[in-house]
C-alpha cells in the first residue's frame, strides 16, 4: 500500500475491521517513513459473469431472463419448475466455474434431454430458423437422435 502523503510503500497496519454491512474491511495503516495514519479498504473483486449471445455479442448473465424464456418454452409441457430451477443452476454454475466468466450456455442440449417439445420451442426462438426447411431439418435430426 502506498502513504497518500509521502509515496512511500512501508507500512504497518494498526487496526482492522469488518464494515458494517461486512462488504468490506477497514484498515487504518501507519506509514513507516512519514508516521502519519491513513485508511483503506479492502472488498472483493465483483467480476460479471458474462454470456456470449448467438450474434456473438456478452451480454451479463440473467437468471430471472433465462428462467423466463425457459417457462415459455415449457408452458403446457410436462416440465417441473424444480427440472427447470436446477437446468438454471446448473447453467448458472457453470458460468462461475469458467476460468474466463464467460460461456456459450448449455440451455439447448439440457432442454432437449428435458422436453424435447420445449426444445423445438426455444430453438425456434434462439437458433432463428430462416426458413421451414432449416425448422424441418432440426425436426428431423432431433426425430434421428430419439431412436
């Protein structure tokens, strides 16, 4: 830590606390060189986590979104809120582990092995079929995995 008064790096830490709110650490400080008393604080590092989007764009990670757009997929489907809670932890975890905060979500593969009728239903939304042929082509594939 730097003495705001004289530059110097030498000091010694006279006194710590918790703040109140216990977000922070307040440390009043004695400089070495010049004697005078200074405070800091000491707080984590709050780093988004971040989703790359299918137009390649990071945009932070909403829970409340994605559990929003899982519930439209999976209106009138046999799918629990619980399944649906847990494929959102999962993702959500997942997006914390990764070394670089940020990932390409699993949403897709964890709702077809869920409901594979709430799967085409996101898919049409995310993946944006440009024609029926492309929504015929998923439809199948996804008729060729189910044997």
């Amino acid at each position: 830590m730097k003495c705001p008064f004289c530059g110097s790096t030498k000091d010694k830490v006279v006194d710590s606390r918790e703040s109140g709110s216990g977000d922070s650490i307040r440390r009043r400080r004695e400089c070495q060189q010049c004697s005078r008393r200074f405070t800091s604080y000491e707080r984590i590092e709050e780093i988004p986590y971040l989703v790359i989007k299918r137009d390649g764009r990071r945009e932070a990670f909403d829970r409340a979104k994605l559990m929003a757009g899982l519930h439209r997929a999976c209106e009138k489907r046999p799918v629990s809120a619980k399944e649906l809670q847990k494929l959102v932890d999962d993702v959500e975890q997942m997006v914390q582990d990764s070394p670089d905060r940020e990932v390409e979500t699993m949403v897709m593969e964890r709702l077809k092995e869920l409901d594979k009728v709430a799967y085409v239903r996101f898919a049409s939304v995310y993946r944006r079929f440009e024609d029926v042929q492309a929504f015929m082509a998923e439809l199948k594939d996804l008729l060729e995995t189910r044997s």
